[in-house]
C-alpha cells in the first residue's frame, strides 16, 4: 500500500474559498482516493515538539514514517496508519453497527439526514462514507491528519469531502455543522477541552456531537476473574505513563459531563454499552460481536502500544512485543470478559 504525495496544485488563494468548506483547489492527491484539502499546521519532531505555522506543503507531515515494522502519518501520532491497522478499523467499524442495531450514531437524527456533518479522525473513513450512502442529501466533511490510501473514501461519494487537517489547529470552516463525529479519538489530542471548544463554536445552534470511546488503555475491560497481576494491568499501567508522559492523555476524563456543560453544551448524554469479548456468548449475535471484537482487540494490542512504550527509552520493541503476546494469551483464554464502550453526546443550546 502506497501512500501518495501531495502535489501542489495551485497558490491558495484565501478569498477564492470564503465560503466554501470543500477546498478542491487548494492541492490534490494524485488520486486513487478523494482526499481534497489540506489545512494543517503542525509539525513533528521526534514525539515532542509541536509548532504552529501557516498552511503550506511543507508544514504537512506526508511522507509517511516506517518505525518497527509499522507505519505510521508523522513523528507524533501513537497508531499507525498501515495497511494491517486499515483493516482492523474496519472490523471495528462492523462491530459498531452491531451494537447499534444497524444505526450509525446515538444521536437523534431527522429521517432526511443530518444535514452538514463533521468527522473528526475519520481514519480510512468507513463512517463517513456510510454516513454519505445513507443520507444523500447530507454534506459530509471527514478529516485526518493522516492518509489512509485504499480505504471507502476510494469510493468518492460526490457529497463526502476528505480533507487533511489537524483537529488541534484551528477549525476554518465556514458553515457550521448539524452533527460533529469523533470516534476513537483517545491519546490523539493534547487539549481535548480546546476542541471542544471549537467543536461547539462549529456547531448549529441545537446540533450535537458525539464522542465515542473503547480505548483499552483507559481501564474499560472487565473480567470475569480479575487478576491484579495479569499481563493486561502491566500494559494498561504502562500505556498510561507513557501516554501521560508523553502529554497526550488516554484516560476518560474527556468523555465526562462535567467538562462539556462547562464549555456550554446542554443535554449531555453519557451511556456505556457492554460488549462481549470472545466467543463466549450464547447468542448468535452476541457471539459474531464478540469474536469481532476480540480480533480487533488483539490487533490493537501492539498497534497501540509500539510507539509510545518504544518512545519513553524504558521499553525496547522486543520487550513490547513479548508483553503483546502475554496480554493476548490472558485475552484469548479468558471466558466471560466483557469490554465497556461509552457514547457521549451533548447539544449546543438553541439561541
Ligand atoms: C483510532 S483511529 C479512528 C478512526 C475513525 N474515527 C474510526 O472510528 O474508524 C484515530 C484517527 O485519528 C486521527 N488523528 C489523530 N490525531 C489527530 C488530530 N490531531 N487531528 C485529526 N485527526 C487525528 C488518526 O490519524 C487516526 O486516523
């Protein structure tokens, strides 16, 4: 799987997109996916500085960076973007629908669609796109900072616009959004109440967001037999310190109420569904669930933690590796093991 290079394809000019949110002038990959704007500040150098410039080519962290045997979009972002990560958010993706019965979100939506929709880290963009089959009529804009070559938005649904952008950076758009998506967002921003902030400056008046987590990292697996000295609590411990110390926090503290009615949002919900992990359910449906999470849980294990446990110096990749195996094992062969995944979602209040 190759990723493209960003071709330049003409000078921005600031005034020829007022208005617009689909910045197709700006620069263009040379196909194979619809990727079409790039507004992107930051720069990475080595897992700690990060600086704001204006937009260009060079501030835009392309070239991709192949570190243990992985691949990833820059020299921050803890998860890579390889061809083995694509298909596990995929599988993640199916195992959402699932859960939800068919449905995409939790939040209330109007049976002609959402209207304008944001997807913060839409990763391949398996979301998104369903999102645009469903409702035609919605105009959707899905942003990473990383490109994922190969992924649904091959497709190129006319109303889906994948752009490239830095949730951290500040948000340009011009019209505000019906509905703001972040999924699988933990340990991806340092400042998740800035985002916030700009999320709800973003949104319509009466639109939601909704954030929704499964991060293993952040203490959501449960056991039927707890084991205080398991592989699994060495890891999650683990992860923890080196996300913190990295200053990208992987707890839940974003997914609380509290900070979001402290930004103004009304109407926050915070729901944790359970799901089963392993084959061990019963139900047919439970049971398809729980295998699908389990292969994506056990794919996550190294995906999540290469990096930042490598970064922190204390951890070589061998030694993350033979962790990966032991967590795995403790996964595989225990029965009953459930994982929690919470949906928060919250309104900005009408004027
Ligand atoms: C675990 S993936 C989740 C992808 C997708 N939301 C899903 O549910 O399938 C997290 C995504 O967030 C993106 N990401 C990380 N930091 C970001 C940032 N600062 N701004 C925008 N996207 C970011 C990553 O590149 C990655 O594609």
């Amino acid at each position: 799987m190759v990723q493209p290079d960003l071709v330049p394809h003409g000078e921005k000019v600031e005034d020829e997109h007022e208005g617009s949110d689909v910045v197709d002038s700006m620069w263009e990959y040379p196909l194979k996916n619809n990727y079409v704007g790039v507004n992107c500040r930051r720069t990475m150098t080595n897992a700690t500085t990060i600086t704001s410039r204006t937009s260009s080519p060079s501030d835009i962290a392309l070239q991709p960076i192949h570190e243990n045997g992985r691949r990833y979009c820059n020299e921050i972002y803890f998860m890579p973007n390889d061809e083995p990560e694509q298909t596990r958010l995929s599988i993640v993706h199916q195992a959402f629908l699932i859960l939800l019965d068919g449905e995409l979100t939790t939040v209330p939506l109007p049976p002609e669609g959402p209207g304008r929709v944001l997807d913060i880290g839409t990763g391949p963009g398996d979301w998104a796109v369903e999102m645009g089959q469903r409702y035609p009529n919605s105009e959707i804009i899905a942003t990473d900072i990383s490109v994922f070559d190969g992924g649904p938005a091959i497709i190129g649904l006319p109303s889906v616009h994948f752009q490239l952008d830095d949730a951290e950076d500040d948000w340009t758009y011009h019209t505000p959004f019906d509905l703001i998506h972040f999924r699988g967002l933990s340990g991806a921003f340092r400042d998740w109440r800035g985002v916030y902030e700009q999320a709800f400056k973003h949104l319509k008046p009466g639109g939601y967001i909704e954030v929704v987590e499964s991060d293993p990292a952040a203490d959501i697996v449960t056991w039927a037999n707890p084991n205080p000295d398991s592989y699994h609590d060495i890891y999650v411990s683990a992860m923890r310190n080196a996300a913190d110390s990295l200053g990208y926090p992987r707890s839940r503290e974003h997914l609380s109420r509290s900070l979001l009615t402290s930004i103004g949002f009304v109407d926050v919900t915070v729901q944790d569904m359970t799901v089963p992990v392993g084959a061990w359910p019963q139900d047919d449906r439970q049971r398809t669930l729980g295998k699908m999470v389990l292969i994506a849980c056990l794919e996550s294990l190294e995906a999540r933690s290469l990096r930042p446990l490598t970064a922190t110096g204390r951890w070589k990749k061998d030694d993350v590796q033979d962790l990966c195996e032991k967590v795995k094992q403790e996964l595989m062969t225990s029965e009953g093991l459930t994982m929690s995944v919470r949906f928060v979602t919250a309104r900005k209040p009408e004027i």
